[in-house]
C-alpha cells in the first residue's frame, strides 16, 4: 500500500519475479546445499521433493490466495478469513523482523565477496584468492567493524529499493534480477559438471541411495532437516507469499502462479547444489563442511582453476548476491506491509517511508548484535545467548525459523482445512481450473499437518 492506495503489480510476471525473489535466497543457495551435505545427498533431497509438493505448493497456494482474496496483508487477512486466527498474522509478520536480524549480516558478507570478486578480476594478487579460504572468511566474519559496515550497505541498499514501493522498486527490481540469477545458475551448474572428478558429487545427489534412513531415528532426523529447510527455502510463513498476493489481480492464475513459485524456487535450490557439490567432490572436500560450503569451499574451489576461476568466482558471487537481496527486499516488505495496512484501515496515513526507516533501524540492531557475536565466537554479546542458545544467530533462528514458520503453517493447514474448509476455493477458481483442487483438499487437511508436526519436533529437538 503507497499514499493510501493499493497499488498491485503491474504484470503477472512481474509477480511472479518478486514471490521468487523473496523465496529463493540463502535457503537456497547457503543452506539447501550444506544441509544436503549434511544429510547424505539423495535421501536428503528425495525428503524434501516430496515435502515441497505434498506440503509446500498447498501452502504456497494458500498463502496466495489469502492475500488475493482479501486485498490485505498479512494480520489483517487472517483477521478477515476468521478473527480468531488473526493471532497468526501477527506471529508470522514477526517472522521477517526475526529473520532480517542474522540475514543481513550474511547478505553483508557477501557484498563483500562480490566487491573482492570484482577486484580479483583485476588482480592476481587481490586478498579473495588467499590459499586460505577460510582464514579469508574469518578475517571478515571474526571483524566486527568490517563486518558492520557490509552488513549496513547491504541493509540500506534493501530500504531504498523497498522504499520505493511495490511497482517503482521491487517488480522492477526483481523482473531483472531474477532471470538473470537462473540463467547463471545454469551455466554455474554447467561448468561445476564439466570438472574433473565431478561425477562424485553429481552421484552423491542422484544416485539412490537411501542409506542414511538406517534407523526410524535418523530417517526422522532427515525429514526434519529437510522439511525445515522447505520451509526456509520457499519463505512459507513468512507473510511474504501474502502480502505479495495481496497486490495480484483477479484474472492471473493463482494455481499456475503457486505451481510456478514451488517449482522455480526448487529448481534454484536443486540447481544451486549441483553448482556447488561435485566442485567440492572434484577437489576433495567434504560435502558436510556445513555453512562454509558457501563461503570457503567455493572460494577455495575457484582460485585453483586459474584466470577463469577469477571469471566464475564473479558470476557466481553476482549470482548469490541477486538471490540474497531479492529475498531481503522480500522480507522488508512483508514486515512492514501489515504495519502499513493497519494504520490504512484506521484511516491514518500508512506512511511507508517511515515504517521503512524503523524496520531498518530494528534490522540493524539486530544484525549489530549478530555481527558482534562473531557467530559465537566472541564474548562481547553473550549476554544476548538467550533460549539457550549459543549464538545471536541461533536465537533469532530458533524463534523464527525453528518455531514460528513451522507452527504458524500448522495453524494455517488447520484454518485453511479443518476450521473454514474450502473457504479459498472461490479465489483459486476465478481464475484456473482448480485441477489439483482433490490434492490441495487432501494435503492441506492430512498430509501437511502431519509433516509440519514432525518438522516442529524436529526443530525442537534440534535447537534445545
């Protein structure tokens, strides 16, 4: 909402760039890659394909048409479907002020391994193509003042696109963005493939093998680890997919439009691993490295193939980068939407620009705070290792992440199929056929609470 009127996107793909940007990110390509890694390949990834379409796109579809259906963003939707539910706007509007608190600082570390990349191009001797991958990463990471400035530049570059509201900035923004970020992934896959020895990796992911599910323990471990990762990935949950709906007209296909966003964002996250997992296969790392996969394997992978692994290394930081700030903006938004949406229907001014400021000013505390605790390594905040966590980054992960998206969809699944079933039936249908409408009734009431239960315990388990 701008200046007191609903301003929508202005073309379906226009849409659909921007319910991409906000998805794909680092779920897709820091997190999904490291923990495919970490849960052994194909029985990790089998997991999660089938949780993204017997959970993830009747969530997506949902979320959609919620938005679309009311015109409202995210608090004010739930309230208008069924007041009582309107609680559950609220906690998943927190959950982008949550998760922009650690995101930012990731989306800072990599500004500045684009900058370095660039540099790189230009310089043999530029600080990025270290033998020490991860002595390069901990410099920055282990600087809190270096750290904070990336962290700022990344998070103002975020306002100023969001500040320029739905059509001026963020469509034009990601209508760009977006297709350039898949055709790089593309051609980054391409090449990783191309390596020598490279067909460890592509085996690590494709071959069946569903050894890792040995015990009812470890194949739940995996369930967990993958269904928390969809729900990351595709930002369910996250009042982004809403307020994005919020903004479509009536004539656009929303069950093409859910089919395209589950689809796409999985392509990226699939695409992202076969970037990146038989080039840590080809010069021997471990593929359960974890979060440095991203960060210190890549880096370490690109400056042993020459000049054109300087060339590579820049595409592929130009590509994290887009993914990044596409979901940052993403995030912004849809933390700022229902704000705006309030104060509008009690006939205030929504005052974008400001409620801009304040979400940035409360992201850069946070990522202050994350930045800081040097992801646990310093003392300086560890006063804030709360929940028993034992780093800043946890505890903004555990609340939002580990708890708030998965419980927050559990209670959509109930609204959306036990307590007002059907009552997004008539909003799918204006436009489309509703040809999946026996699987969405079936997964949406059965299927996904059941997942979204075992996800949840799962988290629990994981973060306490």
């Amino acid at each position: 909402m701008e200046d007191g009127k609903k301003k929508g996107f202005k073309s379906n793909f226009g849409f659909l760039m921007a319910t991409l940007g906000a998805a794909v990110g680092l779920g897709n390509l820091w997190s999904f890659p490291y923990k495919i890694g970490i849960g052994g390949g194909f029985g990790f990834l089998i997991l999660y394909l089938i949780m993204a379409v017997l959970v993830g796109y009747p969530l997506v579809l949902s979320e959609m048409a919620l938005g679309r259906k009311t015109q409202k963003a995210t608090i004010e939707a739930y309230n208008t479907v069924d007041h009582r539910f309107k609680f559950n706007g609220v906690l998943q509007t927190a959950v982008p002020w949550l998760l922009m608190c650690f995101y930012c600082t990731f989306g800072g570390f990599i500004t500045k391994y684009l900058i370095a990349s660039i540099q790189a191009v230009f310089d043999s001797n530029a600080e990025i193509l270290t033998a020490d991958p991860a002595g390069y990463f901990g410099s920055i990471m282990g600087n809190t003042k270096t750290a904070v400035l990336w962290m700022t530049i990344f998070l103002l570059l975020t306002m100023v696109i969001v500040f320029a509201g739905v059509q001026k900035g963020i469509e034009n923004f990601c209508k760009i963005a977006l297709p350039v970020l898949f055709v790089m992934l593309v051609i980054m896959a391409i090449r990783s493939c191309m390596l020598k020895g490279a067909s460890g990796g592509l085996a690590f992911l494709f071959k069946p093998d569903i050894s890792g599910w040995e015990s009812p323990k470890k194949f739940l471990d995996i369930l967990c680890l993958a269904g928390g990762q969809m729900f990351f990935s595709l930002s369910l949950s996250s009042a982004a997919i809403i307020t994005y709906g919020s903004y479509l007209d009536k004539e656009h296909d929303l069950e093409k439009d859910a089919l395209i966003v589950t689809f796409g964002d999985t392509l990226a996250a699939v695409l992202a691993a076969v970037a990146i997992m038989p080039a840590v296969f080809a010069f021997g790392m471990e593929p359960s490295a974890g979060p440095g996969l991203l960060f210190v394997s890549m880096t370490g992978v690109f400056s042993s193939m020459g000049f054109a692994g300087r060339l590579f290394q820049l595409m592929f930081w130009v590509l994290v980068f887009l993914a990044v700030l596409s979901s940052s903006i993403g995030m912004m938004e849809a933390g700022i939407s229902s704000i705006i949406a309030g104060r509008e229907n009690k006939g205030k001014s929504g005052n974008r620009p400001f409620w801009t400021i304040v979400f940035t000013a409360f992201a850069w505390i946070g990522n202050y705070l994350t930045s800081a605790d040097q992801m646990g390594a310093s003392k300086a905040v560890a006063w804030f290792h709360i929940f028993g966590q034992t780093s800043v980054l946890n505890v903004w992960d555990c609340v939002a992440e580990g708890l708030l998206m998965p419980i927050t969809g559990l209670i959509m699944a109930i609204l959306v199929g036990w307590v007002v079933p059907h009552c997004l039936d008539d909003e799918v249908t204006i436009s489309s056929q509703f040809k999946t409408r026996k699987m969405f009734d079936f997964c949406i009431k059965w299927v996904g609470p059941i997942f979204m239960i075992l996800i949840i315990y799962g988290q629990i388990r994981e973060f306490w």
